[in-house]
C-alpha cells in the first residue's frame, strides 16, 4: 500500500509524511496485533525509496519485497544489537 491508500485523515496524512521526510529523528508506530503498524512502516519506506537514499532495515521476519532497500533480518535477540552496528556502517539514509 501507499501512504494514500492508508484512509490518514489529510491532517494524519500531511504530519505522518513531514515526520518521516525530516533529515533526522525517529518515528515509532505503536497498536494492537492487526491495526497496522507494519503496513504503515512499508508505505513510509516505500514513500522514501528513492535513489536519492540509503535505505537500511533489520526485520524479523521480512514481510514485503522492496527493491533497492538494504535488509538484515535479525534470527535472534542477541543479532540486533549486531545487525545495527552493521547497518550503521554501511551509512544509511533511513533506518
């Protein structure tokens, strides 16, 4: 899905995409099982995806295909601390 095709109210919409568009910060999704936090996560990414940015993930498990994005899924607790050092010395645009 796109960040359109998500039902954002125009106000949700337009702070959600200046929020994810910032040169730094970070942006946390939070909800119950279902209301799609993950969903909202790759139509961000996907927005973002450009060859303009390095773009980096560690998920678990890796949910959707995108071309271009960096992926590093993590297999257990102890590799995401690893994962992370990785990623970030590979320079990345988006985390």
């Amino acid at each position: 899905m796109t960040l359109p095709e998500l039902g954002m109210s125009p106000a949700a919409h337009e702070t959600f995409l200046r929020a994810i568009t910032q040169p730094d910060g970070a942006v946390l999704t939070c909800g119950p099982t279902g209301s799609g936090k993950t969903t909202t996560l790759y139509a961000a990414l996907d927005t973002l995806n450009d060859d303009s940015r390095a773009i980096a993930t560690i998920e678990d498990p890796v949910e959707y295909q995108i071309a271009i994005i960096s992926r590093c899924r993590r297999s257990r607790r102890s590799a995401f601390a690893r994962g992370l050092r990785t990623l970030l010395r590979s320079d990345p645009d988006v985390l």
